[in-house]
C-alpha cells in the first residue's frame, strides 16, 4: 500500500481502512503469542500501513 493510493479516498473511507488494519494487527499478534505466526513481518507491514493510513488521514483533515 503507497500513500498515492490513499490521498484520493474520503475520509469514511480512510477510517474504515485504518480499523481493519487494526483489527488485523491485533489478529497477528494474538497469533504471534500462540507461536502460529510463521511470516514476523507481517506486523512491520501491519504496522507502517496503519501510519501511511493515518497520515492521509490528518492530510484529509486538513483539507
């Protein structure tokens, strides 16, 4: 995900955005404290999506 990608959406939009990736971040890290987590990663990518998110977010309100 590229914050190019996320400039042009609304507001709404971005919100939902940013609770799915917080729900998937809070899946992967319930996974990772049972040890089914195989690919760590992913919570740095969870991660930095959920900032571009909320990056766009404060742009769009700024607006």
């Amino acid at each position: 995900m590229n914050y190019t990608d996320l400039k042009d959406k609304s507001e709404a939009e971005l919100l939902e955005m940013i609770k799915e990736k917080k729900l998937e971040l809070f899946t992967l890290k319930a996974k990772q404290r049972t040890m089914q987590l195989t690919n760590t990663s992913e919570l740095r990518v969870a991660k930095k999506d959920i900032a571009r998110i909320q990056t766009a977010l404060t742009a769009a309100r700024a607006k």
